[in-house]
C-alpha cells in the first residue's frame, strides 16, 4: 500500500497532463488571443497552487499545520473527488473538440458548445480541475491545500471572466441566453 499512496496523485495527474498534451494538437487556428500578460496572471497563481500541493513541505509557517487527520479514509476520498474532477475536465476537453485552447482565444469558425458537460457549466474543465485541486487538498490534509484551492479559485475566476467576454462578443445574444440559464463552475449555484 505505501507504493499506492506515494504514486497514486502522481499517476492522476500526469496521466491527464499528457491527455492533455496530446488532445492539444488538433484544434481549430486563433483569430484572436489573450496577451501574454494576461495568461500570467491566472498562470502564475496555478503554478504556486501545484507547488502547494506537490512540495513535500511549505516554507510558511502554518501552512503546514493539517486541518483534516491523516487517514486512509481522506487519502481515499481525496483520490476519488481528484479522479472524478479530472475525468469531468476530459470530458469537457474532448466535447469542444477542435474549438479547444489552453488560452482564452477565439477560433476560427468558433463554435458555441452548449451540449454534454456544457449543459450543466458553462466552464466544465475549470470546475473539474478544481474539484481535482479539490480532492488533492483533501488528501494531503494541510493547510497548503486550502491556500491551492483558494489560489485555482482565483486563477479560474480570473480567466473565465476574460472568456466570458470574448464569448459574448463572438456569439452576443446567444451566449447572453446561455449565461442566464446555465452557472459558471457550479451547477444551478455558481
């Protein structure tokens, strides 16, 4: 069992970076992109909530300091709650298709996608990576883990309010009905 526990948030995240790495090369051309400043300012915040959650140990004090006990029942949930978020963010990935990017663009021959995850969220991979960044924070049990949620929040919130605008300007009254009839990251509440 040491061998499931040391490796298993390992294996899930990377099996879906390189998912991810790979579903990436088949998609439709940019007309328009964010600026490189902007991808940073939601970049930045992701990168220090991973190196929250993967540094064996946070120079800050308190930060370390668990605020869940640590058990095979919350490494298990963990587990599940980051596999169940992650499988949510591939499932949204794959249902846009070519109209996919990993910045906030607009395609050519861009699509409005409002079928499968999208039905329920208007931004499903951010809510199934959150969940993951969710179910990690539980698994490890520290502190460290709600600063990574409360940093992914942020980042997310930050990028998909600069994607809500260029939807609404690609798509106008469409996205606009949209909006009001499906929730941002949590379905019927946010």
């Amino acid at each position: 069992m040491p061998f499931v526990y040391r490796y298993l948030f390992l294996a899930l995240w990377l099996s879906w970076m390189l998912y991810w790495w790979a579903s990436s090369r088949d998609v439709k051309p940019a007309l328009w992109r964010e600026s490189l400043l902007s991808r940073l300012v939601h970049l930045v915040p992701l990168v220090l909530a991973a190196l929250l959650l993967w540094l064996p140990a946070v120079p800050v004090p308190g930060l370390n300091e668990r605020f869940l006990p640590s058990t095979d029942a919350a490494f298990w949930i963990g587990a599940a709650v980051t596999a169940i978020g992650l499988l949510i963010a591939v499932w949204a990935r794959r249902y846009l298709g070519r109209n996919w990017s990993g910045t906030v663009t607009i395609k050519v021959d861009h699509e409005l996608i409002i079928g499968g995850p999208y039905a329920y969220v208007r931004h499903p991979i951010y809510s199934g990576l959150l969940l993951g960044f969710v179910g990690t924070a539980i698994a490890r049990g520290e502190w460290s883990g709600v600063l990574a949620v409360a940093l992914t929040t942020l980042a997310f919130w930050w990028k998909l309010r600069l994607e809500e605008r260029g939807m609404r300007s690609q798509f106008g009254e469409a996205y606009q009905l949209y909006s009001q009839r499906v929730a941002a990251l949590i379905p019927f509440v946010l």
